[in-house]
C-alpha cells in the first residue's frame, strides 16, 4: 500500500509538485496522466527515496519513505524514465549483477533470473549484450530488473514509451497480470495508455491533481451533461428549429450531411436523457430516425478539459 499526504517539491523557483495527496491500495494500478512537466517523474523519484521533498510525508507498506529509505526500497521495483542500462554488459551479466545489488543470497540468484525471464519473456535475448537489444526488449529488461526482488510494490515511469503497437499491447499485459498481486504506479501522457491499464487515474497538471477517478468516472466529470447522436431524414431548417425547441437541450451541433440525412450532436443540460423526446419528435413530425445513440466522451477529452482549464487559471 502506498500513502501519499500533501508532498510538494521545488527546483529553485520551478514548483515541480504542490501539495499532492493520494492513496494506492495493494492490488490496484494506478496511473499518473499529465503532460510534459506536470510532476509524474518528481513525484515518482521522491517515492523511491531518490529525491526528498520539500514538505509532506509518504510510506510505502507502512514505511515512511523519509525516517526509512532502506526499507522502502526493498520493497519498491522502479523502472526509472529512459530505462538507463549499462550498454556495455550482457543481459545475463546484468540480472545477476541486479541481483548481487539487491542482495538475493547466492542460491536463489539462478531460480529468481529464471523467474523474471519468464515473466518478461527474455528467454531468446538472455545471451545477447544489452547494445544489441532493441527498445522493446530494453524495456522488457528494466521491467526484469525492477522485478527481480519480487517488490510489493512497481513504479514504473512510462513504462510503454518509444514501443512499437506490439510491444505496447505486450508490455500493457504484462503490467496487468503483475498488477494483480502487487500495487503499482505507471505514469504516461498516452491517454489509452492509462484507460487500458490503469484501475484508478490522477490527472497532474503543473504539480497539481486535477482530477481522479477510475478511467470511466473521469470521462463523466469532463461530461457534466450528456451528448447524443441523431440522424435524421427531413427538412433541414424545420430538423434544426424544432430541436432547438427541446427543453431539455443546451447544445447543438451540425456534424454533417450524407444523403439526404443530417447528423447531429445534442448537448443536454444535466444528466436528462434527450433521446425519448427525440425520437417523439421526429416519428410525430414525419422524419426519418435513422440513428440515435449515446456519445461517449474518451479519457483524451476529459485530459484536455482538466488540464487546459487549470493553465487558463494560472498563468505562468
Ligand atoms: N533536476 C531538475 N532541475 C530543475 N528542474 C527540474 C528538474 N527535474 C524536473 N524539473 C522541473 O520540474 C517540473 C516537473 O518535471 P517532471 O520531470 O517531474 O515532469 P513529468 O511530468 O515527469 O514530465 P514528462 O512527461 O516530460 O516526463 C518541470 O517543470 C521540470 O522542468
Ligand atoms: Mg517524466
């Protein structure tokens, strides 16, 4: 478990991360989402005792990480931004060099690689030297090496970034299937990313969170209201007068024009449900219904909202 309470830090003058509060339990992943600069990296270097802050306590399974370092990185995997390797070593070399480094006694150092190897798929790499890896299988190491001592708990800085489309789906699963058992934090700016992975998602903005839920009680905040989709076939200036007409209704949107049928995206006020009211109306004018479904807004359009209504009202 990991407990975060009101963390700040500072470069100079730059507020990397203000006042940041959150909980993880084990078993959950949690996914930091925020844009260049936001704070994932600070927040994620101070968790694993490589940086201190400013202010604020935090512990990983009970542990504080200030008053106990040592005891909270036994407990931690980090897969550090830019996965920094030692190029010149062999993939072998390297596990039983982390390893060495995280104190495995001497005779589980085989049975551990074995494991992690397994996990990471490094089966037809482990004879190869790190320079001769590609990206993926560079990523797929430093997630070996973050393993191998089998943490509690994974902090994992853009676990998927610089992959190609199969990499990432593999690296995706392979974080889920951990995940299950310990507690992890990923950071990424790839929205997908964390609605794919994530149970639980913090949008960061300029150090601050500015939004949390699980990936489908972001997408409802950003909602407010609701929007859906209709086609319809009939007049278009009557479609558009007699829509405007519907109580209920705070938005419309002309989406486009595809034979004769007019698509549209209506915005009500509150969570009503605009779609009975138009369906009545066209069957009672004579138009023709010929698609009504319920839009769902995507992680993307909560991120924007979230992060450049937070920019607008802080300059600088
Ligand atoms: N070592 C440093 N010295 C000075 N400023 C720093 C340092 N590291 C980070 N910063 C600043 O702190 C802020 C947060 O940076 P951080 O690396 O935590 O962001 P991030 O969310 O990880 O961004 P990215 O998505 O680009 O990795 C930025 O304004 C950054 O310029
Ligand atoms: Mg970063």
């Amino acid at each position: 478990m990991i407990e975060v309470k009101n963390i700040s830090k500072s470069y100079g003058t730059t507020k990397a991360v203000r006042d940041i509060s959150f909980r993880v339990e084990k078993g959950d992943v949690l996914g930091f989402l925020g844009p260049n600069g936001a704070g994932k990296s600070t927040t994620m270097r101070i968790l694993t005792c490589y940086l201190t802050a400013d202010s604020g306590t935090a512990s990983i399974s009970g542990f504080d990480i200030f008053t106990n370092p040592l005891e909270v990185r036994k407990r931690i995997g980090y897969l550090p931004e830019n996965n920094p390797l030692y190029m010149e070593m062999g993939v072998l070399e390297h596990l039983k060099f982390i390893a060495r480094m995280r104190k495995i006694p001497g005779q589980s150092v085989k049975t551990k690689i074995e494991q992690v190897m397994d996990i990471c798929g490094l089966e037809e790499i482990i004879s190869k030297d790190i320079s001769e890896l590609s990206k993926g299988f560079r990523q797929r190491l430093g997630l070996a090496h973050a393993l191998i001592h089998d943490p509690e708990v994974l902090i994992l800085d853009e676990p998927t970034i610089g992959l190609d489309p199969y990499q990432i789906i593999e690296i995706r699963n392979l974080i889920k299937s951990i995940g299950r058992e310990k507690t992890v934090i990923l950071s990424s700016h790839i929205l997908p990313e964390v609605s794919a992975t994530c149970d639980r998602v913090l949008i960061i903005n300029r150090g601050e969170i500015v939004g949390s839920g699980t990936p489908l009680e972001l997408a409802s905040i950003a909602q407010g209201g609701q929007k859906i989709i209709a086609g319809i076939r009939g007049p278009f200036e009557e479609i558009i007068s007699k829509l405007k007409k519907m109580e209920k209704l705070s938005d419309i949107k002309h989406l486009g024009e595809n034979n004769g049928i007019n698509q549209f995206e209506l915005s009500s006020k509150s969570a009503a449900d605009l779609s009975e009211e138009v369906f009545f109306l066209v069957a009672g004018s004579g138009w023709s219904l010929t698609e009504l479904f319920r839009k769902t807004i995507n992680l993307e359009e909560v991120f924007l909202d979230l992060t450049t209504k937070e920019a607008r009202g802080k300059p600088g």
